[in-house]
C-alpha cells in the first residue's frame, strides 16, 4: 500500500484492459486517477474504483485530437492540481496486411497510437517542464515492435516500434529536467478487447509463450505500479517486456 501516495496520474484506454486494471491499482496503491477512454464504460469503471474507496475521475475524449489534451490536463489540475504520471494507454489495432490495408484503418492506428503520445508530450510534459515536477510518462511498446512476427498487422507494429523509438529520444530531449519515460511491451497478455483473437489463437499463444500461460491484466498493470512510482526514480529509457519470456526466443 501507498506506493504511488498522493501522485496524480492520467490514464488513457482506462475503461478496461491494462490500463483499466493499472487505474484500479494505482488507486490501490495511493494514488489520485484521472482515467481516459473513448466511451463511456470508462466512467462505469471510474466508478467502480470509487466504489472500493480509490480516488478517481474519469473523462470520454478521443486522445488522437490535440485538443483533448488540453481538456484532459484541465480537469487534471481542476481537480488534483498537478501531475505526477502520465500513461500513454490508448490503442488501436489493426491486423490487415500490406495487399490489403485501408488507409482510414491506417490513419486510425496512427492517429490513436503515435499521435496521442505527441500530444501528451505538448501539453502534459510541457506542464511537468515549466512546473519543474520530476514526473514519468508510461507508453505502450508491444513484443510486436520489437520482433517480426512473421504475419501480418502493418500498421500496429510500425507505431509500437515508433513508441519504443520516441519514448527513448525523449530521454536525451529533456536531459536534466528529471522526468522519465519508460515503455512496457506486453505480448499475449489477455484483455477483453483481444478476446476473440485469443480465443481463436491460444494454443498457438501457449506454444509460443516459455512459461506456458498466458498474462493479465495485472501482470502489466503492477509493472506500472512500480514505474510510477518512486522505487523506480532511477529508472528512465527502459523498454520492459511483459510476455512471460517470448522476447528472449525470438
């Protein structure tokens, strides 16, 4: 308990998933949530939380959109005052190939994935810079950023590679101001969204995942946990795999 005391953290693909069960810990842990979805079941999960006694507030906004971001930070500091962390959650996915793509599919998964971390970096950073706070931001690599999968999904991988790219430039950008950046690269970890996939591909999961299971929620979540928070001060540039060894074989 009390991990992330009185830290103030946005979240983004807060309704569910990962990030879903990152605001439930975070909360856990001490900490004040502003959670972010595109929809409304993030306020459904938003109160949720606060029904277990976590501090929370949530807001429906499309992260693509620049000016979202200056919604998200006002009510951010409306609410709590100032900000500690920021987790760039928020996904789009994608599994077409090359021969096949649509290019609204393509924008889409750019726009949600890679953008929405720029913007965070305009308006977020650029308040923990002139503020001076030592804060953190979380962003979301994926095992397929940084392998060859052998099939498939253009789009995603390309912005999850540029993920892993950007989160590190980042750390020689703001040399010296002492915020971190760090990435997870979670694979095969299941989350509501992806059930379909994973229901028609477990055994070929399971095959492929040295543990021999697959993650939850939690497994990536409780790794945030601890970039969040101050057990990690040390920590910056780092790209943590989350995928019970699939990154070491391949």
């Amino acid at each position: 308990m009390d991990r992330l005391k009185d830290k103030v953290a946005i979240l983004t693909g807060a309704a569910g998933g990962i990030c879903g069960k990152a605001s439930e810990l975070f909360c856990r842990e001490g900490a004040k949530c502003v959670m972010v979805g595109r929809h409304e079941d993030v306020t459904e999960r938003c109160e949720q939380i606060k029904a277990n006694g976590g501090d929370a507030v949530a807001l429906v906004a499309d992260v693509s959109k620049r000016e979202s971001w200056d919604e998200i930070l006002k009510l951010t500091l409306d609410t709590y005052g100032r900000v500690d962390c920021c987790v760039n959650g928020a996904a789009e996915f994608c599994y077409s190939d090359w021969d096949c793509l649509d290019m609204d599919e393509w924008d889409r998964v750019i726009e949600t994935n890679l953008k929405s971390m720029m913007f965070s970096y305009q308006s977020v950073l650029q308040y923990m810079l002139d503020n001076w706070i030592k804060g953190n931001f979380i962003n979301f690599s994926s095992s397929t950023g940084l392998s060859f999968l052998g099939y498939g999904c253009a789009s995603y991988p390309i912005t999850k590679a540029g993920i892993l790219l950007a989160t590190k430039d980042m750390v020689a950008a703001t040399k010296g101001s002492g915020v971190r950046f760090n990435c997870l690269a979670p694979n095969y970890v299941w989350t509501p969204k992806q059930d379909a996939i994973f229901e028609a591909c477990r055994e070929f999961f399971l095959d492929s995942t040295p543990l021999g299971f697959l993650g939850e929620p939690e497994d990536a979540a409780w790794a945030m946990v601890y970039l969040a928070s101050d057990e990690a001060k040390y920590v910056s540039g780092v790209c943590l795999p989350i995928d019970g060894g699939w990154s070491t074989c391949h």
